[in-house]
C-alpha cells in the first residue's frame, strides 16, 4: 500500500488563501493579524497534476495560478506548494511584534 494519496490543489489553495467570491474586504477563510493576509504561495507542479508541469504564482483573489516559467527537468510528480510573506504591512502595523505574527499567519494558512 504504498501509494499516493490525490490531493485536491484547488481546494487546499480554496481553503487556505483565496479570497471567497462575493466577499468584500479582506476576509479570507483562514485569520490573519489585521486581516493583512501577507502569505503568497508559489506552485511547482510536475506530472499528474491538474496544471501543466512549470511554476506558477497564485492570486488568492482571482483565485488563479499564473504561469511563470517552465518546470526544472526531473521534477517529480504532484505539487510543491512554497509559501512566502510579505512582510512590510505587518511590520509596519505591528514593529517588533510583526515576526511572531507572520508566522502564525503562514502556519494558518
């Protein structure tokens, strides 16, 4: 039984970063201090994925993965989801307390 359980990317990406359709504002499914939301996720897929092997940028508001270049040769199949923040909002709203929220806030999401 050493097979690979299907993972569904757009739903994780759907509950965990996109902005809900109809919804004003900045409300997103997970929380974030200050409803500033600074985590951004970039794709890597590979075969068997339901996007073209290559590397993406997602927009949680359109709900959309963008192509940004090809996929490196050998990469292996499924998806690699890397999460990135931006921290400058947080920081600038929070100062020295912004670190341990930007963390939280990647953990949510």
């Amino acid at each position: 039984a050493g097979g690979r359980a299907a993972i569904d990317l757009d739903r994780v990406l759907r509950l965990s970063l996109a902005v809900p359709s109809g919804t004003p504002g900045r409300l997103r499914p997970v929380p974030s201090a200050g409803a500033l939301h600074p985590v951004r996720a970039h794709l890597l897929t590979g075969p068997g994925c339901s996007l073209p092997p290559g590397r993406y940028a997602y927009d949680p508001r359109a709900h959309r993965a963008h192509p940004r270049g090809p996929a490196p040769d050998g990469i292996p199949p499924g998806a690699l989801v890397v999460l990135t923040v931006t921290a400058s909002r947080t920081v600038a709203h929070y100062g020295h307390r912004a670190w341990p929220l930007l963390l939280l806030d990647t953990g949510h999401a």
